[in-house]
C-alpha cells in the first residue's frame, strides 16, 4: 500500500495552489488536464485533497470551492466546470489512476452524518457496509478517529456532502436548482454508473488489486423476528471489523455501488434526535453499555445513555436538497424498471449479471428505510408554506414507480392510469410509505391555507395520486395482510428474512426471497417502525374521521375563496370612471398594499377548482357518500351566511386583551373570520403603492409638508387654515367640495385622548399616481393635437378637474352608497 497521506506538500502543489489566484477557471483547468496527463500516480497522489477541497468546498464550510450550486448555464464558467467533472473527464481520469495504486485519504468521523457519528463514538459498526473496514485507530482516542477511503470514495463523500454542507451563499444569485451544475452533475453521475441501458464503462487504469469491501461476514444466528430491533445485537464492534476479501462478481459494479451507497448515507441518514431515540431498542443500549465498559479512554455509562446523548445533530434540509433527492429516487425507479422481464424468478436471478441483480434490489434494500426516516422528518418539521411541494412531489415520487418505465401508458394523467396488479407487492413492501405519510400529511392540510391556490394543488395533487383505479384496493389489502392474527404465521415454515441493517454488500450472497405476503407486510412494518408499533389503519374509523375533518376545512375554504373572489368582482365593478380618473376618495382601510398574486382573482378561481377535484377524489378514496358530503357542504355554506364576516375569530379575554384559541387561529388561517383592523395613522406616511411612483410620492410629501407649516406657522395664514378646518366641516356642499380637494382632519383614523388636534392641509400625493399621470400625458397631447399651447391645456385641465371635484362632491355619496 502506498504511504500515508499527510506528506510534506510537493513542488507541483504548491505551484498549483499559487496560481489559484492567479488564473481564471479555464486556464487552471486546462492546466490539470495536462498535469493529469502526463505525471504518474505517485505525484499526483498529493493533489488530489487539495483539488477537492478547491472544486467542492471543505467540509466544515469555510471555502466554498467552485460553488457548483450556484453555477447557472449562463455563467461563463458553467460548461468548464461540468466538462472537468464529467464522468469520463479529466478529475474522473484522475480518480481512476490513483485508484489503480490503492492510495487512501483519512476523512475525520466528525464529517459524517450524526446518526452514523454517534454509532461509532459509541464503538458500535453502523448498519452501512460503506464504512466497514475503513476505520483508522488514532493513539488519542476514539474521538479522533478517521475514516481511509480510497480515491473513488473520497472523490464521491465531497461531492455528495457539497449538498448537505452550510455555506454562506450570496443573495440574489440563486436560480433555478434543476439548472445548476451540481444538479446537473449528479444526474449524469446516476445514468454514467447506475445505466438503464447497458452496463458501466470500465475504469480506463487498471485495477487488478481490488478495491472493493467485500460484504461483512453474516451471524448464522439469524433473527426469525421482525424488524431491525431483533437484529440489532448483531451489529459488531468496530475493534473487530471484518476482513477484506475481494468478491470477483462485484468488482464488476462496485462504483455503482459505492456511489448509491454514499449519496443514500450523505442525504438520506439525517434524522432528529426523536426519531433516533425512537430506532434505539433496550437490548441494543445494553450492548451499548456493555462495549463501553471495554473500551479504553471512555468512562463507562448506564444503559440507555450514551448514543442518545451524543447525538444532537440538527437537521433541516434546504428545497434545493429535497429536489436532488427526488432526482435520485426517480432515477432509481427508472433503472430498477429496466430489468430485464425474462428473469424474474431467482432461479435466473443466480445466472443474470450484477447489476441486473442490483436493478431488482436497489430501492427496497438500499432507499427505502432511510428515506422513509427523512421523508417522515420533513412532513413533521417542514414550514406550513408553498415550499413544501419538493417534499410531496418527492414522496409521490416515490409511491408511483409505475410512471418511471418508460412505457406509452407511463405519460397518462394519473386519474386515467389504472395501476397494474404487478405492484401489487410494491404497494405491501412499501405501506407504511402510502399510510403513515399519508396520516402525517393529513395532519398538515388541517393546519394549511388552503385558500392559497398553492396549498390547494398540494391537497389535490395528493386526491388524485391517491385516486388511481386499484390503489387504493392494494393499499386495503396491505393492511389486511398486516393485521392477520399472529397464530397464523407459527404454523408456517420460518424463513430467514435479512433486513437492510445487517449490513454487507447485498449482491455478495443471495437472499431467499420471501413468498409469503403477510410475513413481506409485517416485517416492512416491524423494520420501520419497531414490533412496539401501534399501527393506524389508513381505511379505518379514527382516519375516516379525520378525513372527514379536513374535507369540511376544504369545504370552508372553497366558501372562502368565492367569497374573496366575489368581493374582489364587486369591487372591480363598483370602480366607477370617476374612481379610474383619481377623483373618488379611496378606502383606506380595505386596501391591500402587501396582496401577493395568490390572492388575485384568477387564483382564487384556481383554488376552488382544486378544492372542488379534491373533494372528489377523496370521496373515491374512501368511498363516501356523495349525499351525506353535500348534505356537509350546504349545512356549512348556512352557517356561514348567517352572520360571514362580521364575527371576530374565537378568542377569550386575557391580561392584555382578547388571545386567540386554536379554533380563532383556524378560522384566521381558513379566512372564515378576521379582526377588523383600520389604519389610524397620517395617511401621508402609508406605504407607497404599487400604482405609485415612489420618487413622486416623497417629492410631493415634502411639497406639501412646507406648504402646510407655513401656513400654521404665519399668523395670517393660521386664520386662513382655521377657516379650512370650518370649511371641511361643514355637512353641506361647500363642505365636501373641501373635503375633496383638502386632506380632512378626521381622515387619520379614530381619535384618543392624546392624539393633537389636526388642521385641514393639503395633500398632493395623488399626483403620484401613474393613471393620473397617463391621463395628464393624454391631456396634453390631445391639447397638442389641437395647436393648444402648454399654458393653455394647464387651464383647461384645471378647470375639468375643478368641474369633475364638483361632480364628485356632488354625486360622491350616493355612489358609495350603491
């Protein structure tokens, strides 16, 4: 094996790391291609952590390399980078030469995701055949130790943890994830060693020494349990880690799994400190107990401490990573469905290629768990806001592999595909993926604005996945499986059933495959969830009731909708042409500044026919009774318009006034009902519209400001502005024409005791407007076409706007009123 790889740095390197500042992107590539090209392995073994670190950043964040995620294809350095990192290009060349060589590079466990940190702190193998073997001993102490990995799986634990890793991004340069040269890098990663078609391209340098772990020799005492927990015992300690012996058949596609396993260890094996707490059974933390009391430089611990203690990993995950994840679970449904179709059976599973045999384990025995982990983390976790659509896109993702096969009937609506009986077993091996989450989300909808039109696709996307001819009869048929009495499964042959925990390459050694449905349901169950676990019955009554639940939230939310919609129509028709020309008084209460698009008309029009395919779609879920649903519906539409908008939100009286009870923030959340909130402060300091021009409108404020304290602060002129207030007093004509043309006293908002008397003044903010500046512009351009001067027009447009303020003053309250 070759030396270490802490050297002194060589003459290359330090040239190299001197013209990093030096060279642009293009030039220092170009320069490693012929680095790469022409120096032997034994000089180039130096380089590599240090080109590593350069392309993807360090590990603790502080360098953030070549920012690959924020690399858009209109960035000039975009096709340099992806040309380099190709996976037949030039740092892949790279890789292979030194892996030829058997060089090792040491990664500190400090780096690896908590869960698997924790477990070795604790002196306990992790359950990935990944780390196996690659353990170094420091003479410190088990706090300090390493991980030897060869170039390939040091090249790919940079790469997957350049996604996971926080760095400091700048603002304003993200675009779109799907667009980024990390997204893009890691798809053609997947289809270059994970193909649908053919095989992987074999590595250009030879490598004849071997350089794949051979799988961890497996305990003959093998658990007839369910469940990870009853072969948790079998995990082994890391001073006795198993030997490398070289397994010929997957030397033919250890890349392929070296870099699933790494990308599903790096994105996938986060959890909260709940959820691992929840996987930790007593037996294993008594064996936990019993290690430490062997292991040297660690004072020994009670049972149950220890591992739940270390672990304090907080764990949120960015929509840019739910979406890499996704692209990794859809092409893993795609290259799972690319087997071949004539060797189904394990008879010709044993004369099949490796990877075929790979295709035909890969999801359940490498994605599935720790998927279900991070996905149930999301739905618990994530914010109540339109962002969580990358979660359910990815967990509907998962639950359809029927879309990723590539056949004609794959590119259906998913409302006309009828799920074929051949997933059947995928529905029963996956089903707490359909039912648990499924409750989970539930939960979440109940808390959602789904008045958002965001929201109520999220909802409706669901209904209809779930409303697919069959699926929803498999899903019941899963869950009678798993409810057969225990009783029947004694009197059946045991079968050995080795669970993704033990640990090994999983294409090493067949498994029996298990025939019998009812022990396939029950040990999916008992694997995820523990032989502890209550399980709730997606089709029964406690469900049933929360699902009725959320379709009568669905119900106030379409009332909702049409409601705001209806308003909004009203509004737009009330704004007469007096109101377009600037000439009616606004409402300054009911406007909304800060309205996004989602609540504009046509989204609203959206919503409802979301919510309205939902309802459906959840009736043939769960088979409701289309009368007894608009018998619901229409007794909820009564109630709402007995007294609809005119009640405050539930709320009981406190120290500091009223505070909201969980039904008032539903019904704030749902838009039921709303406190009636008035603006009361100078209405020349309210925040600048998007109708107004923002320069205008604080020239204008200033203009007016002046003229206002000089006419308060002039004797003379203080009469004069005393002689106003009487004016816009005054209930008669003359009182609203002043009204109209100056800013009322009254129009701030409610009075207090020690709010200052206000004078009438003048408020030149509507000249501000961009109508009115378009209809001035008309003005003077007609004025123009008819040979009139700018002086002139000024008059004419004078007198028409004193004319139209008579108008107004005139005929402004009986509009109102109509």
């Amino acid at each position: 094996m070759a030396a270490p790889t802490l050297q002194q740095p060589s003459f290359l390197l330090a040239n190299l790391k001197a013209e990093t500042c030096t060279k642009p992107l293009l030039q220092r590539c170009q320069d490693l291609v012929k680095i790469i090209e022409e120096y032997p392995a034994k000089e180039l073994h130096g380089i590599l952590p240090w080109l590593v670190e350069s392309v993807f950043g360090s590990l603790d964040g502080s360098i953030a390399g070549w920012s690959l995620r924020l690399l858009h294809s209109r960035c000039y350095e975009y096709n340099v980078a992806l040309e380099f990192l190709d996976p037949s290009g030039p740092m892949m060349k790279l890789v292979y030469k030194l892996q030829a060589e058997e060089y090792k590079y040491e990664v500190p466990v400090h780096y690896l995701p908590g869960p698997v940190k924790a477990c070795i702190q604790e002196g306990v193998l992790p359950d990935c055949p990944l780390f196996h073997n690659k353990l170094q001993f420091p003479l410190s102490g088990l706090l300090t130790l390493n991980l030897a990995l060869n170039p390939f799986e040091f090249f790919m634990f940079h790469f997957a943890s350049c996604l996971v890793t926080p760095k400091s991004l700048p603002q304003g340069l993200q675009g779109s994830v799907a667009d980024s040269a990390y997204f893009v890098l890691v798809n053609a990663y997947l289809k270059y060693f994970l193909p649908s078609e053919g095989s992987v391209p074999p590595s250009p340098f030879s490598d004849s020494r071997g350089s794949v772990t051979a799988p961890s020799p497996r305990s003959s005492s093998v658990s007839f349990g369910y469940g990870v927990h009853s072969q948790s015992l079998l995990k082994h300690h890391i001073f006795h880690q198993p030997s490398v012996n070289a397994d010929p058949a997957a030397q033919e596609i250890w890349r392929s799994e070296t870099l699933l396993q790494m990308f599903v260890e790096i994105w996938l094996h986060h959890y909260s400190l709940e959820m691992y707490q929840k996987l930790q059974s007593p037996q294993l933390a008594l064996l936990q107990y019993r290690l430490s009391m062997s292991l040297p430089c660690q004072p020994s611990a009670p049972p149950g401490s220890g591992t739940l203690h270390t672990y304090q990993e907080p764990f949120s995950p960015t929509e840019e990573h739910v979406l890499v994840v996704r692209l990794l679970v859809k092409h893993l449904h795609a290259f799972s469905n690319s087997l071949k179709p004539d060797a189904p059976s394990s008879s010709a599973a044993a004369h099949s290629g490796p990877l075929e045999e790979l295709k035909r384990v890969v999801v359940q025995r490498f994605v599935q768990q720790k998927l279900y982990l991070f996905l149930q983390h999301c739905f618990s976790h994530w914010p109540l806001d339109a962002s969580f659509r990358a979660v359910l896109e990815t967990w509907l993702s998962y639950i359809q592999p029927w879309r990723y096969t590539g056949e004609s009937g794959a590119s259906q609506p998913d409302q006309n595909r009828t799920v074929p009986d051949k997933w059947e077993p995928f529905v029963q091996e996956n089903l707490l993926m359909f039912t648990k989450l499924f409750q989970v989300l539930l939960n979440r909808a109940v808390r959602t604005d789904l008045v958002n039109a965001k929201n109520a696709l999220m909802v409706f996307r669901v209904a209809k996945v779930f409303a697919q001819p069959h699926l929803a009869d498999m899903i019941q048929k899963g869950e009678q499986l798993f409810l057969e009495p225990e009783h029947v499964l004694h009197h059946r042959q045991p079968r050995g059933y080795l669970t993704p925990s033990q640990g090994g390459s999983f294409l090493s050694s067949r498994q029996r495959v298990v025939t019998d449905m009812v022990f396939r349901v029950k040990s999916h169950v008992y694997a995820l969830e523990g032989q502890d676990c209550q399980y709730k019955q997606m089709f029964g009554s406690e469900l049933r009731g929360a699902v009725l639940k959320l379709i009568q939230i669905i119900a106030q939310a379409r009332q909702t909708a049409k409601r705001i919609s209806d308003h909004s129509g009203e509004a737009a028709a009330g704004g007469s042409f007096l109101s377009w020309l600037g000439l009616g008084s606004p409402d300054l209460n009911h406007t909304f500044p800060g309205a996004e698009y989602e609540e504009s008309g046509e989204c609203l029009k959206k919503t409802h026919e979301f919510l309205d395919k939902a309802l459906e779609n959840l009736c043939l879920i769960f088979k409701l009774n289309p009368g007894q649903l608009a018998q619901l519906v229409s007794s909820l539409s009564c109630c709402q318009d007995d007294g609809h908008g005119k009640q405050l939100p539930d709320c009981i009286q406190g120290e500091n006034g009223p505070v909201l009870t969980d039904l008032g923030r539903q019904q704030i959340i749902s838009g039921l009902r709303r406190f009636d909130l008035q603006y009361q402060g100078d209405p020349e300091l309210q925040p600048i519209r998007s109708y107004e021009n923002p320069l205008l409108v604080r020239l204008f404020y200033r203009v007016s400001s002046l003229v206002n304290e000089r006419v308060s602060s002039v004797d003379t002129l203080s009469k004069f502005g005393g002689n106003l207030n009487a004016l816009c007093s005054r209930p008669d004509f003359l009182g609203r024409l002043g009204r109209h043309f100056l800013e009322d006293p009254d129009s701030s908002g409610r009075k207090t005791p020690r709010s200052p008397a206000r004078r009438a003044r003048l408020s030149l903010r509507p000249l501000a407007s961009y109508r009115l500046l378009l209809l001035l512009l008309l003005c003077y351009a007609l004025g123009a076409a008819l040979a009139l001067g700018p002086a002139s027009s000024t008059l004419l447009i004078l007198a028409g706007g004193f004319l139209c303020g008579l108008l107004a003053a005139l005929c402004g309250d009986k509009l109102k009123t109509q």
